[in-house]
C-alpha cells in the first residue's frame, strides 16, 4: 500500500504499484469512486441509513468481487485473467473500504465468508454457480450463527427433512446474517433430521430470491443490512449440498479463519481516516493562547495513537505473508490469525479512544467521519467470535510457540500475483496444539540495539520463567479469567516478534521501532499488574507480576522526531467535500 512503512494510507498519494496492472486499475478506481462522492454524501447516507445500492452497482459494474473473490482454479468470465484469491492484495481493498466507512467493508466481508463453504466444497457445480453470480455482480452471505446460539454450530436449529425423493427440506431460522436481503447465493449450516451427532452436520447453498425464504428483518439500525432469515420447507437437492458431516463442521471453522483476518485491515483504514480529522483539527485549534498540540499529553496521545497504528499495520502486513505461505506442513497462520482479529481490533479501538480523548466533542459532530468511527470500531473486536473466544484459541497454541521452536524457511514478504489456493484446502479444523513455529528469539535479537526492544525482550523472557516456575495450577486453569490475562502477556510477545520481522523486511527506521515498543513494555506491564490482582493469583505468581514490570527507556529526542512526524500529518488529507 505504501513505500514507507511508517505512511498512513493517503488517497491523494495511493501507489498501489506493488500489484499487477489489473489490482493497480480496480483498487484506483475504488478509491476515485469515493473520492468522487465527496465526504458530505458519504456521512449523510451513513446517517440516514442508505442502502449502498449505488457501491454494489459500481463493484458489479467493475467486476471487483468477480476479480478478487474467484479463486484462479473457478475462474469465469471476462475477469478470469486476473481472478485469484490473493490475500494481500484483499487486504489492501480491506483497508480502503474500511477508510471510507464499515458498512461498505461489511457487504466485502460477508461476501468473502458467504464463499467460504463454497470453494472448500467438492460440489463442482455449486462453484460454478458461485463463479457466474459473482460475474453477474451479486454479492454472498454465510448463514452460520441462530438467535438462541449465536455461532454455536453444536447446537443449530436448521433441520433438514429428507423429503422421500432423494431430497430435502430445510426448515429454521438464522440471524446476524449480512447482506441476506439481496445475497444471490447463502451458505447455510444445519443438521439432518435422520442423523445422529457431527455425520448430520450439512452444508447447503439456498438463494435469498427463492419464495421458501423469508427475510424477516434488519436486526441491526445501520446502512448494513444484517439479515434475520428463516427457511420453512425450502428445497434441497444434493446439486446444493456443499459439505456433510464432519467436513461441514470444518468448513464453518475454517471459512472463519479466512474471512476474519479483513477485520483487522478494516480496523486500520478506520483509525486512519480517524487520525488525519483528529490530527488536523488539533493541530489547528487553538486553545488558552495555545495550539491544542503544544500541552504535553496530548502530544502523548498522539505518540502513542500513531505508535499503536503502525504497529496494527505492520504485524497485519507480515501476517499476510504466512497466510499466503501456509501449507499442511506449516499452520503458524492459525495463531497469528486470531490475533491479527483480536490484538489488531482492538488496538484499532484505542487509537480511536486516545483521539477522541483529545478532540472530545468534535468527535460527535455530524459532520465528521470520526462520528461514525467511534461506534463502527467497536463492532470489530466483537465480531466473528469475541476477544474473549479468539484469546482462548491463542492460549493452544503458546506452549509449542514459547517452548519448542521449530526450523523453517524464512517466510518472505508475498505481494505476488499467486492464487492462495491452501486456504480453500485446510483440512480438519483440529490439532492446534501440535501447531509449531520458529524461534520467536530471533526477532527479538536481530533488534536488540533498539532499547525498548530490549527492554520488552526482558519481558517476554520473564513470561517464560513464569509459566516454568509458578504456571497456572489446576483450578488456575479452570479460571477462565486468570487465564484470559495470560493470554494477553503471551499476545504481546507473538505481536512484537511480527513487527520485528515486517520492520527489518521493509527497513523501518529505529525510532518508529522504538516508540511501539515503549507502548508494548507499558502494555506488558499493565497486564502483570492486572494478574497480581486476580483473584486467584499465588504469591508467587504475584511476585512474579511485580518483577515484571518495567518502566520503557525514556528518550526525549526519539518522542521529538515521532511527534514531528505526527504533526507533519495534519492537513495531509481531507476528504473532498
């Protein structure tokens, strides 16, 4: 997206050069597309709730969910020559939909999912169903989560009736489900009347247009349209069964892992249009005889917004390249991938929060896109599981992480044009705690010059010695709780480790480095803190916390050149009015 990794992503100055010449025409042309309807018609139909027919027209006129959605092996149409399913550069329109507002990143996101189930299926026709509505320009919906379960595939209420023909009929509820108004083809999970346990799990594509369908409601008061459905009788032929069995119940899992790794590129395109109207309103208001920018805590939030932010970007950037990478002998990407959906979320949520602490009510102002930025961010971290759930799947995989490095390949940066053809091939949704990964130390050597890299480093070694010497006990380990906070401390180790690498593979320079890890030595801190105070923490464990702590290496001429930095940011761009 960007020459320097420490840029925030600027439509006035966009190079999307790294891609090939068709990515580099479409991800121009969306930017354009809302460059041209200017900032007022942007926020007004955001606030009045408009269905973005108008984006949907123009993505199905450019054939962009067509280009980018449509692995290279189902490609169909005048786009085929440059359909793949290419995660970096999905990330990179990510990014750009989730600058200009969530609701349109969110019909992107629900079509991305919607497909899931789809190019995991064996059903050849099914994909080639797929393949020409996404040509024709419709857009998809995955139709996992119920009212009375959420995401609780255990427990889903679609049944499916043989109907003595060699059919079914499939009958039931689902909600939560985007763009169900007007989705050309559902994925939906449920189970067989007539089958015991995981064999009745079924996958099934179902047409939103078909009379069996029912469109209830928009359960959520947004421009996005977030479908409450039910089916009663809908016909299933086996030319809409996508998975059975086991299969089905892994396809849920896994279309998962492909499509909530967007959440955290929407995240940064948020709290980048955030930062340039909080920045330049700052910078220029002035306040007591002051610019807002000369008090030292506000400087402070900046520093620590702009550190956050480019720490999101560069641990989302190297993530894409072990996605990309994966195969069924390297998975490293299962734990990086919740990470990038929760850790990065919900820095996103912070940057918002330490910018609205310093333009306070201009961030309600109607006129603003920060206005809608500060509800939008929070959707985020809560969906496709929550913080809580994506924390709890990190903890699997900390003991292989922490304790029994593995040899491998270096991953290099991948902004190739390659089909990421293993993500639609995983396998099993199991055996996360035989996951291995490299040597997290390496990183952290290969930048001990950096004094806060060394200083959070001590750190990270102490978590070791923690969960060697006085580690969770049986109860501890029942304390969700407890437990929850250690998953925190662990995150931040494997966080740093990617910007390391994305910092030494994109030359950052040492200061930007510095400053991240002064934040992350605060953070560390504040979770051992958080653990003395558990409520089932030993003495131990409680000694453990306080030797933890540290306190960043304090360099006044570093903050300096950060903040010019930050400060060069005010006035870089303004969306056209």
């Amino acid at each position: 997206m960007t020459h320097d990794p420490a840029a925030l992503f600027n439509p006035r100055t966009f190079d999307p050069s790294a891609f090939d010449e068709e990515t580099q025409r479409l991800l121009t042309a969306v930017v354009d597309w809302f460059e041209g309807r200017g900032k007022r018609r942007l926020i007004a139909e955001d606030l009045d709730r408009v269905w973005y027919a108008d984006f949907l027209e123009f993505a199905a006129k450019e054939k962009l969910f067509a280009t980018f959605q449509t692995p290279a092996g189902d490609a169909f149409g005048p786009a085929a020559a440059a359909q793949r399913w290419d995660t970096a550069r999905n990330a990179a329109l990510s990014e750009i939909l989730g600058f200009y507002g969530l609701p349109y990143w969110y019909t992107w996101q629900v079509t991305v999912l919607g497909l899931g189930p789809v190019w995991m299926s064996e059903n050849a026709a099914a994909r080639e169903r797929a393949a020409r509505l996404l040509d024709e320009g419709h857009v998809f919906a995955f139709g996992l989560s119920e009212k009375e379960h959420g995401a609780d595939v255990y427990s889903t209420d679609m049944i499916l009736t043989p109907d003595g023909d060699g059919g079914y009929t499939a009958t039931g509820g689902k909600y939560y489900i985007g763009n169900g108004n007007v989705a050309g083809l559902v994925s939906v999970f449920g189970r067989r009347a007539d089958v015991e346990g995981p064999d009745g799990y079924v996958f099934f594509a179902a047409d939103s247009r078909h009379e069996k369908f029912e469109l209830v409601q928009n359960v959520v008061d947004s421009q996005m349209f977030v479908s409450e459905f039910k089916l009663d009788g809908y016909p299933v032929t086996d030319a809409d069964i996508l998975h059975t069995g086991a299969d089905a119940f892994s396809a849920a899992l896994n279309t998962v892992n492909v499509g909530k790794f967007n959440l955290c590129t929407a995240s940064v395109g948020i709290a980048e249009h955030s930062f340039y109207e909080a920045i330049t309103h700052a910078h220029n208001r002035i306040l007591y005889g002051h610019p807002v920018t000369d008090f030292g805590h506000v400087r402070a939030s900046f520093a620590d917004a702009y550190a956050r932010l480019i720490a999101m970007k560069l641990f989302s950037a190297r993530a894409v390249d072990y996605f990309r990478s994966a195969n069924a002998e390297d998975r490293r990407y299962l734990l990086f991938n919740p990470i990038t959906k929760m850790k990065v979320t919900s820095e996103g949520e912070r940057v918002v929060d330490l910018l609205w602490d310093v333009i306070a009510a201009r961030g309600f102002e109607k006129d603003t896109y920060f206005n809608g930025a500060t509800h939008y961010i929070r959707a985020l971290p809560k969906l496709e599981g929550t913080v809580h759930v994506n924390l709890a799947l990190v903890l699997k995989f900390m003991p292989n992480y922490l304790f029994s490095p593995q040899e491998y390949a270096e991953v290099p940066t991948r902004a190739d044009a390659a089909d990421d053809a293993f993500l639609f091939q995983q396998g099993p949704a199991r055996g996360l705690g035989k996951v291995r990964f490299h040597d997290w130390r390496a990183a952290y050597r290969q930048a001990a010059g950096v004094p806060n890299v060394a200083r959070f480093t001590e750190q990270a070694e102490a978590l070791t010695q923690f969960l060697a010497t006085c580690p969770p006990d049986e109860e501890q380990q029942k304390d969700l709780d407890f437990l929850l906070n250690v998953g925190h401390l662990f995150t931040l180790v494997v966080y740093g480790q990617l910007i390391l690498e994305q910092a030494r593979l994109t030359g950052l320079e040492d200061d930007v480095v510095d400053q991240i890890f002064d934040v992350l030595v605060r953070d560390f801190s504040e979770y051992a803190v958080a653990l003395h105070g558990k409520p089932s923490s030993t003495e131990a464990q409680q000694a453990w916390a306080l030797g933890a702590v540290r306190k960043p290496v304090v360099d006044a001429e570093r903050f300096g050149r950060i903040w010019e930095r930050v400060a060069g940011l005010s006035g870089a761009y303004e969306m056209r009015p």
